[in-house]
C-alpha cells in the first residue's frame, strides 16, 4: 500500500541552526548560525568568486571577463541613465547589490536536493530584502542631507505647488517617500516566495499521483512536472529581473538624493 505524500509549501523556509550552534549567544541573544546565514554566506563568497576572476584585464577578453565588464556595464549605463554622470560613484554598491540579490535568487533554485544539499533562498524572507531596502534608504538619506542639508526637505514640495496645499502635499510626500523601503523589500521577497511556493505544490502534485498510481500519474502527474519546467525556466527570468529592479529602484532614489528630481 502506498504511503501518502505531505508536502508542506512553507517548510521550506523555515530558518533552521546549524552546525550545532542552537545555543550560541552574545549578550543575550541568539546568534546561531542558520541556513540563511550559510547562504547568503555562500552568495557572498560566489559574488567575490566571480569579480575576482573577471579582473584579469587581459586584452583580449575571456568569457569570464567579459561576464563581469558586462553587468558592470549594465549597471554603470543604469546609473548614468538615472543620476548622470554623478551616479558613477555608486557602480560599486549597486553592483554588489544586484549580483549579491541576484546569485542569492538563482542559487536557491538550483536543484541541489539530488545530491542531498538543500538550498536555501534567503531572499524569500522579508528580514533579509528588508535589510537591504534599508540600507539602500538609509544611503539614499545621508546622501541627501550630506548634499543639500536641509534643502533636502524640498524633495517633499513638487514644483509649482500652491502655497495653501504645501502643508498637505509635503505630508503625502513624506509618508510615500518612507514607505519606499517597506515597498521595496516587499516587493523582492513576494516574488520569490511565491515562485517557490507554486513550485512546491506542483511538486506535490507530482509526488501525490505517482503514489496513487499510474493513471492518475498520467493524468495530473505529468501535467504538472511539464508545468513545473516551465515555471522553473520562468523563475530564473523572474530571478533576475527582481534584482534588477531592486537596483533600478535604488537608483531612482539615488537620484533624488543627488538631483532633488
């Protein structure tokens, strides 16, 4: 008699210690390394990894190299579209940022599991793109009043505003402008969350028919590990445009700081 299948879509993420470190604690509180930790950890060693071996400089360019000096480019080219030629400061951190996201995303599709290896996407947690959405903010504020000091605050008043609805405008202004990190962060960890969860249930569509037997294997089981295919191929597409946009956003904010636009 065939076992029936529970596949849980939300288990996997779960954030687990590891390495025995459930008990670790400084001053209190709980520092364990955890699964996110590790890979982001990875991510982290991958982007190194990769711009290391892109700086050969050779004159006639590798694959390699012409990988990195590419999405360099894409991102110098993003900042001067939105900042200008002032924008070329922030290639650095926008850099990282977008491939730190984007290995971080595509990393965690990888299907690891065969080999007992089970990847982690920490971008599908809200504390984590959340931290990064308050980074990018919190660059975005020191720029803006270490620029323009407390000009800054005109940012909040469009031109051409009537005196009368300044106070009103300047309010609206204010709440959009902070809400911009919460949106932000929001927006990378939903995408991601979502294509994993979808993925999960069609893989228990999967595994559920072919415990029950062959027709019924035929009839959703194929089906949905056709779909789960081309879901798959969709959420490498998603993996990077969610990272791309996470840095196009942060430019546009950028530029606000730099330009008050």
């Amino acid at each position: 008699m065939a076992t029936e299948a529970k596949v849980d879509p939300m288990h996997q993420f779960t954030i687990q210690p590891m390495f025995g470190t459930d008990q670790m604690e400084l001053l209190g509180y709980n520092i364990a390394i955890t699964n996110s930790t590790v890979w982001m950890a990875i991510s982290a060693i991958v982007l190194w990894a990769f711009v290391f071996g892109g700086m050969k400089r050779e004159l006639v360019p590798g694959r390699w190299q012409m990988a990195v000096e590419s999405f360099t480019g894409l991102i110098d080219d993003m900042l001067e579209a939105n900042i200008g030629k002032n924008g070329r400061k922030y290639v650095p951190y926008i850099f990282s940022l977008f491939m730190f996201i984007l290995f971080g995303n595509v990393l965690g599709l990888l299907p690891l599991g065969v080999i007992g290896l089970h990847p982690f996407t920490f971008t599908s947690h809200f504390t984590v793109t959340g931290i990064l959405a308050i980074i990018s903010f919190g660059i975005v504020l020191i720029v803006g009043f270490a620029k323009h000091k407390l000009h800054f605050f005109s940012l909040f008043v469009p031109h051409g505003t009537p005196v009368p609805m300044i106070p009103i405008i300047f309010v609206v202004e204010m709440i959009s402008f902070m809400v911009r990190p919460f949106s932000l962060g929001l927006r990378l960890f939903v995408a991601m969350m979502a294509g994993h969860v979808l993925l999960e249930v069609l893989s228990s569509f999967v595994i559920g028919s072919s415990n029950a037997g062959l027709q019924y294997f035929a009839i959703a089981g194929i089906p949905s590990f056709l779909l789960m295919v081309g879901i798959c191929a969709l959420e490498i597409l998603v993996a990077g445009i969610q990272a791309y946009v996470f840095a196009l956003l942060t430019s546009v904010y950028l530029n606000d700081a730099e330009n008050l636009h």
